[in-house]
C-alpha cells in the first residue's frame, strides 16, 4: 500500500470515530481536571471577585479559559515564563506577571488556583497575606503547588488534586 492510500484510510478512521462520539453523546457528561476546577471557583466566587491562576502550562490554560469564558471575575495569571502568562491574559482580558510578584499579583484575590510543574512548593504563606479572608485556594499541582503551612492555614479552604479528582469520577458538579 502506498503513502496516500494509507493517509485516506486513517483519516477515514478518525472521521469515523468523531462521528461516532457525536452521534453517541459518549463524552457528553466529561468535564476535564481544569474545567472541574475552574467550575469550582465560578460556582463560589461573586461576579467581581478577583481569581488567580498560578501557571501557564495546558492544565493553567485551559483553567484560564475556563474562568474566562464561564466567570466576570477578573483573572490575573503569574508564570514562571511572563510571556506564556500574558498571552494567555491577553485571551481572557486579564493581567500577567511572573512567579516574583505573586505577593501584588494575590492582593485582594478571593480565590487561586495553582497549576505549574514546579518539583516543589511555589505558594507560602506570605504570598498570600493580603489575599482575601475566607480564601479559596485549589492545587492541582503534583507534587502541592502549596507548602504546608499554606494548605493549613486557618482562613484558607484548600482543595487538593485528589479533591478534584474525585469530583470527576464521581461526575458531580457543585
């Protein structure tokens, strides 16, 4: 079989199965780890509140996105690569700036949610500081975005990727 005949029988292969997944609603009620989320937080937070998104990579993005789309909130975006931030601040009519001014970037936020692929903890205690009290703050970093002392915090309400995770097997929606 040649190149071309090979091409038309995959592409036909793939076009065969969108149609099948459209047509059998299969994967209507899946929601993705950055969409449940990001759900999390616009069903908690009020029309003005201020979000923080702590990352840059495809799971901040699409959370980014999300809240972009789905939420009024302003969303404020900090990386560890400015550029990837404020492109992506650009889509969603945001700010961006870069992990060193995570304590500007936090003041007056109501909720955060990390999502980088730093080998260890990015988020400490004063960094948010001047973040709202009660502060929702939900980590999907692995390992924590957030040190210890963050997660403990007595006016933090910290959700984990596990939490999350286990809002998407079970298909719940708060």
């Amino acid at each position: 079989a040649n190149w071309q005949e090979l091409d038309r029988i995959f592409q036909q292969g793939v076009s065969l199965g969108r149609r099948a997944r459209k047509e059998s609603g299969i994967d209507a009620n899946l929601t993705s780890l950055g969409g449940l989320a990001a759900r999390q937080m616009v069903n908690r937070m009020g029309p003005e509140d201020p979000v923080a998104v702590i990352g840059s990579g495809s799971l901040a993005s699409s959370v980014t996105r999300y809240l972009g789309k789905r939420g009024k909130m302003p969303v404020r975006i900090a990386s560890r690569c400015p550029d990837n931030a404020l492109n992506l601040a650009m889509e969603v009519g945001g700010f961006a700036t870069g992990l060193n001014d995570l304590m500007h970037l936090m003041e007056n936020v109501a909720g955060v949610i990390t999502a980088t692929a730093a080998p260890h903890p990015v988020l400490f205690p004063e960094h948010v500081e001047q973040a709202r009290k009660p502060l929702l703050l939900i980590d999907l970093g692995e390992p924590a975005d957030c040190c210890t002392a963050v997660q403990n915090l007595e006016h933090v309400e910290y959700l984990d990727l596990l939490a999350i995770e286990e809002k998407a097997q079970t298909n719940t929606v708060e």
